[in-house]
C-alpha cells in the first residue's frame, strides 16, 4: 500500500508534553467499528465497564533503561561530539546503536560516553565501535559486561524521549517515573509501551472486581519505533527487530480464555506484536521467546488478540498502519479526525483508544 495514505494533520497542540494526571484521568475514544455508535468518548477510568468478565487483559512489562547516551570520539588526535541511542542488545557488552551523526564513526574508533566536566573517570564508560550498517546503525562494544554495563548506562545515561516531545522540551526527572508503566519489571526497552502509563493501583481494583484477568508478556521496545516510514509503499519498509517472550503459561491461559469465548486485550501495540508474533505457526498462541520484526500492514488476519487498547500514533508510521489494520483504515480516519476536533491529546503522554477489530473476511469463503 502506498504510505501517503496513511497521512493525516495534526496540529503540533494537540502533542501531550506531559501526561494526565492521575494516570487513569486520561480520556478513552471506544472505536467499534460497524456499530452505532461507532465513536463514544469515555475516561481511562471506565475501561472495566467497557470490557466483560472473564475478559483478559494482556501487559507489556518490559522496563525502560536510560538508553540515551552522549559521548566523543576519538580517533587519534581527532575527537567528535556523538550521541547514540541504544535500541537491541546483541551481547553481554553489546548493543546496536543509532548514533548521530553516523558519518562521524568508523569501526574501530573508541567512543566515550558521559564524565561531562569530570576529572577522572568516574561516571564514564567508554566501547569500541565494533559494526556498522548502511542505515548508519553501529555495533558498541563496550568495555563494561552484564551487570556492571547496565548500571554505567543507568548511571551515565538519559530517559531516550520520543523527538516529537525532547524537540521541545528537555528531559528531566519526573519522566524518569512518568515515562515507566507499572508494570516495569525488565529492563531492556529505549521506547514505553505507552497504553499500560494510563493503569492506577485504582484502575486495576476497578478491572478485578469485574472480573478481568491480568496477564504479562515482553517486548523490548527500540529505538526505531519513532522512526519514520521513508519508503513511499509499505512493502519497501523494513522493520527493526525487537525482543519478546511469551511464556507457554501465559499463552495457555490466553488460548483459554478464548476457548471460553472471552476476549484478549492488548494494551498497547507492544503486547498485540508479540502476541502474534507467538501465533503465527499452525498451533495459534505458543510459547515465543527471541526477536520479532513483525509488520502488520491492512489485510493482516489477526490471529491472538480480539480488542486493542492504544494511544493515538504519528501520521504514516508504523503504528497508525497497525491500527488501520485492526479497525479499518476509514474507521481510523474517522476516529483520529474525532479525536483531533474533540481535543484528544496525541503520542506518548497523551490519551488513549479502545480499539474494536474490523469485520474480517472468511479466509474460507
């Protein structure tokens, strides 16, 4: 599909800077598609109602880590200013990297982050450039393992906010927390699973006493979802991978609650990806643990989840895309023109949707 179809305006006021607060006073655009109404705008706070007993709800509890990094260059004599930011792990000392400017790095160069205004080396922590793609990803090796390395990048390193909201603000300290679900268990993401920020302690003793079951997976979300869709037709853009698990007792517990003929809910795009990622084979919903780079375009049949609760995502990205796929792309033109003109806030810290899926073809018929 050409990607210009998934274009729309968005003035920049409607970018949250910041999120709602409590958490769950966020505002909830409920999509069902088909149905009369199709849009109904409700608050975060009403999701139980929204859903049914014995309905499940399914989290991403991936942590993130303070993934952005500055630093110089040193070849030789020369330095140079770069910053990375660090998107998949590849070893016990190892992360591919997005760096700015790319053109700056040559495999081999020693590369030194943080220790800003220090005399020693306290509070630095130094790799070596080990690969480097034409994309202008490069493969760190630092000198720092396990452990040790993932807390000199906690120590030397910043919150990696989306650029839509570091272009106009800086980072500081209360997104150290806001920019963290309370599901955060394991550290591994450079991006927030951004629809679990919406949960209370509140909101999840509204969601038991109706009776919704509450499940984890993981996906470690990169760097590369704010990348751009620069390909002009979806089949020429490449995904980057990311890494999830599914374990086989959350994937049993799921299969049974459709069995019974309840729903899954993703809460967040992050948990629908790797739920499918873990269906895709002949037996549905298994056991997955390992990369995915799963791209789910219009046409994709939905395989693991039945609802999507989500935030509202960027023109022609890769998210807008998924969602098209999931309610239909006019159904989700409707609905973001709604959202648009009814003040919904947009992005990372803004408000969210409760998707309902598109009637979909019989694959038999």
């Amino acid at each position: 599909m050409r990607v210009d179809v998934f274009d729309f305006d968005l003035p920049p006021e409607r970018i949250a800077l910041r999120p709602a607060r409590p958490r769950d006073a966020a505002r909830l655009l409920v999509v069902r598609p088909g149905q009369s109404p199709e849009l109904a705008d409700c608050g975060v706070r009403d999701l139980a109602r929204e859903l049914e007993p014995g309905d499940a709800l399914v989290f991403n509890d991936t942590r993130v880590i303070p993934a952005q990094l500055e630093g110089t260059r040193t070849r030789g004599e020369a330095v140079a200013g770069i910053g990375a930011t660090l998107h998949l792990r590849a070893g016990a000392d190892r992360w591919w990297a997005f760096v700015r400017p790319a053109k700056k790095l040559a495999v081999g160069d020693r590369v030194r982050f943080g220790g800003e205004g220090r005399a020693c080396l306290l509070g630095t922590l130094d790799a070596t450039v080990a690969d480097k793609r034409d994309s202008g990803e490069v493969l760190l090796a630092f000198d720092l393992a396990g452990p040790d390395l993932d807390q000199a990048i906690a120590a030397v390193g910043h919150i990696p906010l989306p650029p839509y909201i570091a272009a106009r603000r800086g980072e500081d300290e209360q997104d150290r927390s806001d920019y963290q679900t309370m599901f955060a268990d394991k550290d591994g993401a450079v991006a927030a699973p951004t629809a679990g920020l919406h949960f209370t302690p509140a909101l999840i003793e509204a969601l038991d006493a109706r009776g919704i079951e509450r499940h984890t997976v993981t996906l470690h979300v990169g760097a590369g979802t704010f990348l751009p869709v620069k390909a002009e037709d979806t089949a020429d853009h490449r995904m980057h991978a990311e890494w999830g698990k599914v374990s086989a007792a959350t994937a049993a517990a799921l299969k049974a609650v459709r069995a019974r003929g309840n729903r899954v809910v993703a809460v967040g795009t992050t948990s629908l990806r790797i739920l499918e990622s873990a269906a895709q084979g002949a037996d549905g919903l298994t056991a997955f643990s390992g990369e995915t780079s799963i791209f789910i375009t219009p046409g994709y049949r939905f395989r693991a989840v039945d609802v999507l609760m989500t935030n509202f995502h960027l023109p022609r990205s890769t998210l807008f895309m998924l969602v098209s796929a999931f309610s239909g792309l006019q159904t989700m033109r409707r609905a973001y023109a709604h959202a648009i003109a009814s003040g919904y806030r947009f992005y990372s810290y803004g408000d969210a949707c409760l998707l309902f899926p598109a009637p979909q073809p019989d694959p038999d018929a």
